[in-house]
C-alpha cells in the first residue's frame, strides 16, 4: 500500500486500496479496537483490515518479528499494548514527544521505510478522566502499575495537575524508575511498597495493570484500601465493570471506567495511521455495538 510522504511521522492513506492495520500483545482477542477502525475507515470509503497479532496464539513469534512480518507486508502501522509498550521502542526509528517523555510506545506508523513510535494512551487517559471525573481532587494519588500504560497514565496525571503521585508496582525497581521520571517534570513523586498504607494519604487512585482483566480477573490490590472517599479510575476495557470498580461503586466512590480511554486513543491512532480526522462519536458507538449477549460469549460477562 503506498503512501504521501509527511514530515511528522504520520502516514497519509490514499483514498484507494488497502489500509492493513493490527494489534500486537498478550491476551487480545477480545479487543474493540479492529471493530474501532474498521468502521471508520469504512465511513471514510476507506477498506480496512484490521488484524489481532496475538502473541499468546503465535507464542514463536518475536516482536522484532512481527514488525519486520507486517512492514513487509505493507501495514500502515500497529498499535501496541501490552507488555509490549516499552519493549518496542528500541525496534524504531523515531519516537514522538509524548512517546519520549512517556517512555513507551502504543502506536507505531511505518512510513518510508522508517518506524515512528506515537503515545496516544497519554491524552486519551487525560481527555477520557477530564470528562468522566472533572471535580476529582488531584492532590495526591495512587497509581497502580508501572508499565508502559501506566506510565502514560502517570504523565497524563501531571499534566492535569496532580500534586503528589504514589507509584507502586510489584516491581519496585520499574515503580521507582516511573517516580523518578515524573519528578523531573515538577511535583512529587515516589515508589511505595506498602499500598494500604499509601491508600490512606491520597484522595483517589487509577489502576494501569492488566488485573482485572477477563483474562486476568481479581483485585490489583487488597479490597481493604478503597474508602468511600476514594475516587477509583481503571484503564481496563474488557470487562468495561473490573472487580475493582464494581467493589468501588458498591462503596459509593465516584469511578471511571476504560471506555473513554480506549476510544480516545484509537481516535488519535486512526489519524496517525491515515493522516485524516476520526470521528470519535462513531468509534465510540461502534465500541459500544458489542451488546450485553455478544460480551457474554466473548466472556467479557
């Protein structure tokens, strides 16, 4: 499939052919994002395969392998998650702003022979919690998970004006390596061990670890930490009611699904990939098609 050549590291589609698309991480099969796009591209004239690239399936496949495999093939680009986010970013050629300061990747556009690695979970995090959550006190929170989306999550808190964020992770050394790279864009940030102690010093708390997941059920922490006083934010999709907030909303917190999160990011993506404007009131309609019989045989109820 060609392309226009661009100068920021985004693809232009032309209006005829092809646009190959895919996913790559763990566990993926019960994705929204294909039907995200596909439906978009549809209603833009364009013809869209979007393919899950599922590394518990091809369990051989590398992700240098899968870069090289698809680039060949002519993808416009994939999106990635997890636990690939950080582990993709040595395989690129450039890396935006916000995927440098993030430190992990989830968009990767191949242009020209060359791969350019985008953060969209970022502002998609931080437009879907100003809307959702809008009067939520941000002076102190707790973040749970790490990783590469938690890191977006973490950089999205300090952009919209967390004062002291509390990082844990069941790896200290990432959980510690995260504090300190949001401390260096201003506030306070540190790794904590102990969540139920740290859960008693801030107002609310975002979980950025794939538990809870369908694949992945339970509690990233003990159900002792949440207090009605809590706000409770959770990044997961599949189930759209985790354990944590189904447990949060029977305490009476105010709470954020994976939602807004999950469509504002492909938002962004789809421009990324196709150099034109999505329409996220589509995306999200289309997200929200999975109807309560199909998210049961998809096991997501």
């Amino acid at each position: 499939m060609g392309t226009v050549r661009r100068q920021d590291g985004q693809a232009t589609t032309p209006r005829r052919g092809l646009l190959r698309l895919g996913l790559v991480g763990r566990g993926i099969a019960l994705s929204r994002t294909p039907a995200m796009h596909e439906s978009e591209a549809s209603a833009q004239g364009l013809t869209c395969r979007y393919d899950l690239l599922d590394t518990d399936m091809e369990v051989s496949a590398t992700l240098h392998d899968i870069l090289d495999q698809t680039e060949a093939e002519g993808f416009a680009g994939l999106n990635v998650t997890y636990p690939y986010k950080q582990q993709v970013m040595p395989l690129l050629h450039e890396l935006s702003d916000a995927a440098r300061q993030v430190g992990a990747v989830n968009t990767v556009v191949f242009r020209d022979g060359r791969r350019f690695g985008h953060n969209t979970d970022f502002r998609g995090f931080a437009d879907s919690f100003g809307a959702g959550l809008p009067d939520a006190d941000l002076g102190a929170v707790l973040l749970i998970g790490a990783g590469g989306a938690g890191a977006a999550v973490g950089h999205a808190l300090r952009g919209l004006g967390a004062g002291r964020i509390l990082v844990h992770d069941t790896h200290i050394a990432a959980a510690e390596e995260l504090a300190a790279s949001l401390r260096v864009s201003g506030g306070h940030a540190e790794a904590v061990e102990d969540v139920l102690a740290a859960s008693a010093k801030v107002a609310g708390l975002v979980n950025a670890t794939p538990v809870g997941m369908a694949k992945l059920p339970g509690l990233p922490i003990p159900a002792a930490a949440l207090e009605t006083r809590h706000w409770v934010a959770d990044i997961i999709y599949f189930p759209l009611e985790t354990e944590l907030l189904r447990r949060a909303r029977a305490i009476g917190c105010p709470t954020l699904g994976g939602e807004g999160m999950a469509v504002l990011q492909a938002v962004r993506a789809f421009e990324l990939f196709t150099g034109r404007p999505a329409n996220a009131g589509r995306m999200c309609a289309t997200f929200r098609s999975f109807d309560p019989e199909e998210a049961k045989a998809r096991g997501e109820a």
